[in-house]
C-alpha cells in the first residue's frame, strides 16, 4: 500500500515500500496538503524551510541520516552530529505537538462554545470562512517558498524559473474534494465530540484503501484489511460507549449526522491525496508547488461561495464583535501553515516512520486534553476502544519499521 508520504520504493527504500498512513489519519488534521516523501524530500533539499545549504536527497546518507559529506568532514565531529540531529527531533517534535494540539484545542472552542454571554451569546456562523482563512495563509507562505529567490537557483546560482508547473485545472478536483472534507470536520464537531471525530480518523485507512483501488486499481496485503477492521472496531466501540450525547443537541439524529460528516470528511481527505499522487506522478510538481495550486484554488472556490452566500460578510461582522473570534481564527491559520512546514521538514530529515510516532503521540495528547479542558466524560468501554485503535496503530508502525530495517540489512546499507 503507497501511502500518502510513502516514498517510492527505488527512491528510498530499494524492493519495499513503506506502508504507513501518515496522512490526516495519524497527522494532517487540519485538511491541509498531503503529497509524497519523496517529493517533499526533493523540494526541502533546496528549499529556505530548511536553511540554506542543506544536504541534496541525491547525495547517500550513512546510517542515521548524516550525510556521507558531513560524516567526512574534518570540521564535524559524530559527537556534534548526533547531539545537532537530536536537537533537532526534539525540535520538530514540540513544534509539531504544539501547532496541532494548539489547532484542536482552538477549533474545538471555535466550533462548539458561543461567543458573548447571556442574550448576545452567538456561535460562529460559517466553517466555511475558516476554510478560507487556512488557505489564504497557507497561499502566502507556499507562494513565498515557491518565488524565493534563493529557493529557486541551480548549481550554477542561476534563478531556475518557477511556478505551478501543472495546468491550474489540474489542482481544481484535490482542491475541491480539500475543501469538502476541512468543511465536513469542522461541521462534525457540531455533532460529535472532538475525542470521537480524532479516533474516527484512525479509520482513514478504509477510504484510502477504497479509492486506491477505484483510481489505482491497487491491490492491498492481508494484514492492511486486518488493521482496518481492529482499528474500525476500536473507533465503534469508543464512540457508542460515550456517556452522553453531544451537548446543546439532542442526540440520535444529530450523532447519525455527525457521523456522516465524519465519513464525508474520510472519503474526500483519501480522494485529496490520491489525486495529488496522480498530478506528481503526471507533472513531477514539488510539494509547495502542490500547495500553491491547491490553496489558489481553495481561495477561489471558497471566496466564491462566502460572497455568494453572503457568509463572508456576516463572518467578518462576526469578528468586529467578537475581536477573540478574529485572534481564533489568525491562531487556526497560523497553527495549521506552521504544522505543515514542521510536517515536511520532519520528514525530510527523519523519515514518514518517526512523523507518524510524533503524530500519534499527538493525537493522544489532543484526546487527553479536550476531555480535560471541554469535559468531555468517557466510559470506561471507551478507553478500551481508543486502546485498541492506538495499539493497532503502534503495531502498524513496528511492522513497518521492522520491514524498513530487513530491507536496509538486504542491500547492505
């Protein structure tokens, strides 16, 4: 199974591939770009994200993820070198833990607490503009990594010309289904609990899997359908055991919609990164570039429809009287353009394996969190079922993990 950060098999792992599912299943909560490690590792070799001078994807790497170049240098130490990589992944770690755990938190206060007291109370009035906000901060900062003047220079400093590369059209159909499956988790939460909408992720497996085959015609080994159906299991067990239903709703029918939301939010978040995987495959577009084409037309479709509907109007009225709504909304813009760059520089350096650990750990912490802070009570049948879907997730990584290492010792690397 390829999946949505997976590399291609003669890229970086020669004869496996690595079958972890990194996408908003286990990190991209926010509805933001998916694409290729592979692509990300070639686009952050040269990329300013990184800092000027880092290593090229071309060049081999020791154990480790030193650079051959560094390990020869006179001027760096082994010493020096493990002390800056572990510096580093702490980095990556707490900004990672903080941009996404931030980003639940606000949307989870956005969505379901009103703003005001008493008579003046009132809720935000459109997901939608908060869609928008998202992408139009994440236009600006993947359109300034794409015109960078020292992002875009060859090896003989020579500016290489820039820009989407792929036919704007070609972004619309993952830019539409982005749109749709961000609006649906943030309606979601209207009607489930923030720790049954994150659970219900893990299950995103099934919808990729289900759209790999209808795109891709791929084919999946056992143990994939195995882990779907713990991890499914896990999710129905955690979400029929909460002791009460969501509050301000009244139960039944809302929980059914709810939980549609969720699935409409799985099956366009799993269309999203299948059809960017076919637009690299097609054009061999860098990842920011993917952002770039992606959110220009997010900002398109979405500013259409707020002025259509008039909920741009009615949102930015919000905000002027409700100035903490406006803070929200830039922290959720900021939360979720940091956490994507700290997603490709971790993988970059560190591998789709070790995101994927810091990404769960995150989804933890988030569940832990919201029921602290939003009061959330769980059953204790509940905590058997987000057992089971963490267990499995865990499990999924030591097998990976386990297969990456057989194929390093198989090649002598």
């Amino acid at each position: 199974m390829r999946s949505s950060f997976s590399p291609r098999a003669d890229e970086r792992t020669p004869g496996i591939e690595l079958k972890t599912e990194v996408s908003e299943d286990v990190g991209l909560e926010d509805g933001s770009m998916t694409g290729r490690e592979s692509e990300k590792e070639r686009l952050l070799a040269s990329s300013p994200v990184t800092g000027s001078g880092s290593h090229s994807t071309d060049e081999k790497e020791k154990p480790g993820g030193v650079p051959s170049r560094m390990l020869l240098s006179g001027s760096t130490s082994g010493d020096d070198s493990m002390k800056s990589k572990a510096i580093r992944l702490v980095g990556c770690f707490l900004g990672l833990q903080a941009s996404y755990i931030i980003w639940g938190l606000v949307q989870e206060r956005m969505v379901t607490k009103a703003y005001g007291e008493g008579a003046d109370a009132e809720f935000f009035p459109s997901s939608a503009f908060l869609v928008f906000g998202n992408r139009a901060l994440a236009l600006v900062v993947s359109a300034t990594i794409v015109f960078w003047p020292w992002s875009n220079r060859s090896n003989t400093d020579a500016v290489v010309p820039q820009g989407l590369k792929a036919p704007l059209w070609q972004y619309a159909p993952a830019s539409l289904s982005n749109i749709l499956s961000s609006w649906a988790q943030y309606e979601a939460l209207k009607y489930v609990s923030f720790p049954t909408q994150v659970l219900s992720k893990s299950s995103k497996i099934i919808p990729v899997m289900f759209v790999g085959r209808l795109l891709h015609r791929r084919s999946y080994p056992w143990a994939e359908y195995v882990d779907a159906a713990l991890i499914t299991l896990g999710v129905t067990i955690f979400s029929l055991n909460e002791k009460k239903p969501k509050a301000g709703h009244d139960g039944g029918a809302d929980s059914t919609l709810g939980y549609i939301l969720l699935a409409m939010y799985l099956m366009c978040d799993s269309f999203t990164s299948q059809w960017q995987d076919k637009v690299f495959k097609k054009f061999h577009v860098s990842q920011f570039q993917m952002m770039l084409g992606v959110n220009l037309c997010s900002i398109i479709f979405t500013g259409a429809s707020l002025l259509q509907t008039g909920q741009g109007a009615s949102s930015l009225a919000f905000m002027m009287r409700h100035p903490d709504a406006a803070q929200h909304v830039f922290i959720l813009s900021l939360c979720s353009a940091s956490g994507q760059l700290f997603i490709f520089y971790t993988i970059k350096q560190f591998g789709a394996i070790v995101f994927t650990i810091m990404m769960t750990i995150r989804q933890m912490l988030s569940m832990i969190l919201s029921c602290a802070l939003f009061a959330h009570p769980l059953a204790w049948q509940s905590f058997i079922g987000a057992l089971l879907c963490f267990g499995t997730i865990a499990l999924r990584i030591k097998r990976n993990l386990r297969g990456k290492q057989r194929a390093t010792s198989g090649t002598g690397s």
